[in-house]
C-alpha cells in the first residue's frame, strides 16, 4: 500500500471512522484517564482516537484491531509506546480475563464500535465484567436507549436487562452521522457502563434464560412466555400477575422468577 494512502474500508466490518476533533476532545473528557489506568481500546480504526491517547502515558494501553491493513498501519506508532500493544484479533473471541490479570488491574475499555458487532460484543465484555472498571462505547443511539431505557418505556428490553445487575448505564450524549467517514444512515451517542460492585442482586444462573424467554415475542404476557420453563404458580408466588407484560418488570423480577427455576432444578 503506497505511503500515506489510507486502507480501504471494509463493509463487513461495519465501519465509520470517527474522525471530528470536537467529539474526540468530549470522549476523552468523560472518560478522564488517569496514570494508573489500564486502557483497551477496541477497533482504533485509522487512529483518531489512539494517537490523541497515546501523548499520555498510562499504566498500559492495549488496541484490539481486527482489519489486517489498519493493523498494520497502527503498529508502527503503537511501537514506539513501551507501555502500548496492538493485538490483531477478533475482539468477540479476545481474552480480557486474561489481559486484566497480565496487566495487574481491571481494565477500561473504549471505542467506536462497529454496529453490526455491538450487542454481542456488550454480551462477551458482560461474560468477564469481573475483568472490566468502565466502558466508554460509541453505539447506535437506538442501541444506547435500550440500554438505558426503564421498566415500562417503548425501549426497555432484553438488552438492558442483561447488562442492568452488573453495569450501570449513562447515556452521555449524542452524535451525528457527519462525525463519521463515512457517514452512517443513523445517529450515534457515547454510553458509560460502570462495573457495579457489587452487582444489584446475586445473578441466578438461569437469569439469562428466563429474560431471553420473557422477551421472545413482544406481545406476550408472562404466563405465555415463560409456560414452558415456570408454572403460573410459581409466578404468582413471586409476587407477579401472570397477565402482565414482560416488559413491566424490573430486573430484580426476571431474577426472582430465576430463583425459583433454580429450586425447581432447571
């Protein structure tokens, strides 16, 4: 690839390249490092946000990049860092259990991060948030109102209740497309998850079940979609009304219904 000729774009790696000052400089203020902190930035892209982190020194600061060409256009910066990494790997498959303990604390994330790969991404981070402090995301607005939508909104859905016990979500502010190369069809806003410690309830192992259940057709009352894993009687004993929505309940609910698919051996 000639000399500073940028690598292409790659359409089924869902990039939009961050590239305005303004909203870099607000990213950097809400996440406001520290020299103790341990940075993990996932899918630096063409650098924009990695080169206005890296004129500070950090504990360590480790970049997951997927698209070989990026990757290497990154590297040789990232190597004149002692304290920066670049990995070229998946970040759905990436290990941060394993990164937190080699680096000796929990880990921030940060990034822009592609849509197409943004709940699962949220759900394997969600998987090892004993490894996690915080996350500053850039999502889909629709994504991030999910996210922070509560009981009863239009909104509040499988996703934020999954990430409700352990994370605390904040909505920090928007972006628009023109922010992007190129730019996406949709608006964009920047979440802060907080690794809550410790989490809002002890997580029932089939908590997971019973929301993905709760929430498989939009329409259905508990008593519908939860018949084949709960009695009505077990519902009722939980203190809920088999006729209501799924969406009525507060994430300390799914957990209760959870509980008692626990004692009943799954």
């Amino acid at each position: 690839m000639p000399a500073g000729s940028r690598p292409p774009r790659r359409k089924r790696f869902g990039q939009h390249f961050l590239h305005e000052p303004r909203i870099i400089a607000r990213i950097l203020a809400a996440l406001a490092p520290g020299p103790a902190d341990h940075l993990v930035e996932v899918g630096p892209g063409r650098g924009a946000l990695t080169l206005a982190l890296l004129h500070e020194r950090w504990a360590s600061f480790d970049a997951l990049e997927i698209d070989r060409d990026l990757a290497a256009r990154l590297a040789p910066e990232l190597g004149r860092h002692a304290h920066a990494r670049l990995h070229e790997t998946d970040a759905l498959r990436f290990d941060f259990d394993a990164l937190a303990a080699a680096r000796g604390g929990p880990l921030r994330v940060l990034g822009n991060l592609p849509y197409n790969i943004s709940t699962p991404l949220l759900f394997h981070l969600l998987g090892q948030a004993a490894a996690l402090r915080d996350l500053h995301v850039m999502l889909q607005r629709e994504v991030v109102a999910r996210i922070c939508a509560a009981p009863g909104s239009e909104h509040y859905g499988r996703l934020g209740v999954m990430l409700a016990p352990c994370f605390r979500a904040e909505w920090l502010f928007d972006v628009g497309p023109g922010a992007f190369q190129p730019p996406p069809r949709v608006w964009s806003a920047l979440l802060r998850l907080t690794v809550r410690d410790p989490p809002l309830f002890a997580v029932s192992p089939h908590y997971g079940r019973v929301v993905a259940a709760a929430f498989s057709g939009r329409r259905k009352t508990l008593r519908n979609a939860l018949r084949a894993l709960l009695p009505e009687a077990a519902l009722r004993e939980a203190g809920l009304e088999p006729g209501m929505r799924p969406e009525r309940l507060a994430p300390a609910d799914f957990n209760l219904l959870a509980l008692r698919l626990d004692r009943a051996g799954g």
